[in-house]
C-alpha cells in the first residue's frame, strides 16, 4: 500500500507550491498520511489526492460514506477497525455518512455467501437497527457525523427508475464477482435479488453523491459497482478505501454476527473481558493491531509483549477492549469478575468456550432456566443426557464452582456459566 511514495511526494510539493497551510484542512500530504495507515488497498489512489487536493482549495470537505445493514441487532469490534478510519476522515474535517441499511438489510448482503441469506421482514430490521447510532457513537462523533437511513431514497424508487438502474450493470460483470462465480460454476441458485444488493448499494452512493466509501476487503466487489453506477449517472466516481478484516473469536472466520463470533460494541463489560480471554494465541497480534487499544508507539511494545508473555498480552487487551466501550472502571470490575470466575473457583485460566443459542428447542429453556443435564451435553461434556445424570450423581460436575447434588438442577440461561467435569474438564458456556 505504501507504493504510494511517489503520489503523497507529488501532492506534497503541489502543496509547498501553494504557499502555506492549505484553507481549512491539513496539508494534503499529511491527509493522506493518515488516510492510508492500516488500510488495505484504496482505488484508485490518485483519484483520492485529486480529491483531497480539491477540498483543501474549496474549502469543501469530502463526503465519506459507510453503510451498514441491520441484519442483526449488534455491531461489533470487526466493524469498528473501518469506523476508527471514519473517524479519522472525520478529524480531517471531512463529512462522514453513517448509512443505516434499512432497506438493503432486507435483500441481505451476498458477500462470501455459498447460498442466499435468509430474507428479513421489515419490522425485524427496524428492530435491529433501533441501537445502531447509540452504538457507532462510541466511536464516531455523531455531532458532526450525518446518519442516513437508505430506505428513503431506495423504497420511492419506481420500476422505470429500477430499470434504468439494472442498465448501468451487466450480468457478465456481476459473475466475475467470486462468491457469484463459484455458485454459478458449481450450479447452485443465485436470484436475481442477490444481483440486485450490489446496485442498490451503489445507489447509495448516487443518492449521497459520495466522494470516498469505506469497506473490508470483503466489499471491494460492492465498493467497486458504485464507482461504475457513479460514473453511469453522471457522477465523479468514489473513492474506494478498503480496510482489513479482523477475525472472530473461533481464530478462523472474519469477525461477523452471522457466525456468532464477535465481540459487540455494546456488550456487557464480563463477556467483552472473557471472550477476549478465550482467544487463541495466534490471534492476538492481529487484534492488538486492529481492536483499536493501542496507538503507535504503544503498538509496537504490545506486539512485544504478546510474543514474550501471550497471557498477559491478552489480559492487558482484555482491559483496554472493554475500556475503549465502557471506561477504565468497568474495565477493572470485568477484570475481577474474571478473576472470581476462575482463579476463585480453580478452573484454569485457559478455557474453551462454548456458545449455545437459549432458543435452541434441544435446550429446552422453560421459565429462563435450562436442566444442567442438556447443558452438559450441548457443551461436550456429556454425550448424553442419561450419561449427565450419572455424572451428577457420581458428584462429578460443578456448575460455577459448586457441586451439582440434584438430577433436577437447572440453571439461568443467560450470560455465562462455567461447568467442570471431574478435575479437568471445563467449559465456559456463553447464552446468546
């Protein structure tokens, strides 16, 4: 990314040849300085120094958009490494667009889909996006952000203005995209709806007349369309700014709510602390870079210590993780909760954890409490509910450290619940 050498030497001198702090806005050379840290890729490059170079001389900041569709009702600290770029644009004094996608959230976003997303209704989606700027604002400053719901301008639209949208884009184009590509090389369905989230998308950017739009590398297809559409309608094309994707909790996937392995912006301080600490080791360099805790030069000696002591590298992340979303003091009262957890309850500090669904009709949640004996068998600590009972009467399992002395126990089917089995065998089971 930093082969930009040439480019940031060029804006640099142009603006040495203006003859002072260009109006309003910092050099264009130090923008872009700050544009491009940690970002991936940003197409086209020299279309972003143009850009910039004609604020700095107008006075006119940059309109930056980013859209987020409320399939669930969590952000999460995933989405948070391309909201800090955001806010970065945003301290540059451009205007940043926080779109709320109230109506593509009911098409659902293909992206690295194998099939079509489950569609959701109306109301689901209104409800999920209900908390969506409460939660961005932890971030962004949203007294001077502009928060957008695309339904205003994508539900008006009438067939001719559909029609004149689809012509903009063609289906050769739209399989080179590489989720479509293999789904259609190997036969499985795609529908015409999931064709059409990239355009609506794009027409995001029509409506909002967006200079720069920011994504994950995971929307470069999507990103890319609206420029195309841009172009199309008569527009000067966006800017597309790519950051990278964090990975979830299980190590593997991008952090994401359809594979329930995210740590939300507005969790609770407890389970912001022990999903950090349930992290493999190979993930903590990736996080201490992008969970937005450190700042150079503070980076560099995180990075230090997560390969010298990958514990206390992790705790410390823990700390700051729920610091950045809740303050300093929640930070420590989630820290002593785990403490009490583990330490107190000798489990050791190194636990799997286990996500359950309370909705789960295996689980058979009746009055908000679930029978300890399925509990064991959705946490792998049982392979069935005849062998649980055994257990328990052997005295074998403690929930939250106490013994389990009745076949009929149940326990709350929210927040987390610790289970040992025996001497050494624990899990951390996380309702969600």
């Amino acid at each position: 990314m930093r082969a930009a050498g040439h480019t940031l030497a060029a804006a640099r001198q142009r603006g040495l040849e203006a003859g002072g702090p260009l109006a309003k806005l910092p050099w264009v050379a130090e923008q872009m300085d700050v544009i491009l840290r940690d970002a991936v890729e940003v197409v086209p490059e020299e279309d972003l120094v143009r850009k910039l170079e004609r604020s700095a001389r107008t006075g006119e900041p940059l309109r930056v958009k980013q859209g987020f569709d409320p399939t669930r009702p969590d952000l999460h600290i995933g989405h948070a490494v391309s909201l800090r770029k955001l806010r970065d644009l945003q301290d540059l004094g451009h205007q940043v667009i926080f779109v709320v996608g109230d109506y593509t959230g009911r098409v659902g976003d293909p992206s690295g889909r194998s099939e079509e997303r489950p569609r959701l209704s109306p109301e689901e989606v209104r409800e999920n996006a209900r908390t969506y700027v409460e939660q961005v604002s932890h971030i962004l400053d949203m007294s001077r952000a502009r928060v957008e719901y695309n339904s205003t301008w994508l539900e008006p639209l009438h067939l001719s203005d559909v029609l004149e949208l689809t012509a903009t884009y063609t289906v050769a184009r739209l399989l080179e995209r590489d989720d479509f590509a293999e789904r259609y090389r190997e036969g499985r369905p795609i529908s015409i709806l999931e064709f059409m989230y990239p355009l609506l998308q794009a027409y995001d950017s029509v409506a909002l007349r967006a200079d720069i739009e920011v994504g994950g590398t995971d929307q470069k297809f999507n990103l890319l369309v609206g420029r195309t559409v841009q172009e199309r309608y008569g527009q000067d094309p966006q800017v597309c700014l790519m950051m990278p994707l964090l990975r979830g909790t299980d190590g593997s996937m991008k952090m994401s709510k359809s594979y329930d392995n995210f740590i939300g912006l507005a969790e609770a301080p407890e389970e912001q602390f022990g999903k950090t600490m349930s992290i493999s080791d190979v993930l903590l360099p990736e996080w201490i870079a992008l969970s937005g805790v450190y700042r150079r030069p503070k980076l560099r000696e995180a990075l230090a210590v997560a390969e010298r002591d990958p514990y206390a590298a992790k705790r410390a992340l823990a700390r700051g993780i729920v610091g950045l979303y809740h303050g300093a003091a929640a930070a420590a009262s989630a820290e002593a909760h785990f403490n009490r957890l583990f330490r107190e309850r000798r489990a050791p500090e190194e636990v799997p954890a286990v996500d359950v669904d309370a909705a789960d009709p295996q689980l058979r949640v009746e009055d908000g409490k679930v029978w300890v004996p399925r509990l064991l068998v959705a946490a792998g600590l049982a392979s069935s509910n005849s062998e649980a009972v055994r257990l328990i009467e052997q005295g074998a399992i403690a929930v939250d450290g106490r013994v389990v002395d009745s076949m009929q126990a149940s326990v709350p089917a929210s927040g987390a619940v610790l289970l040992r089995r025996g001497k050494r065998r624990f899990a951390m089971v996380r309702f969600r």
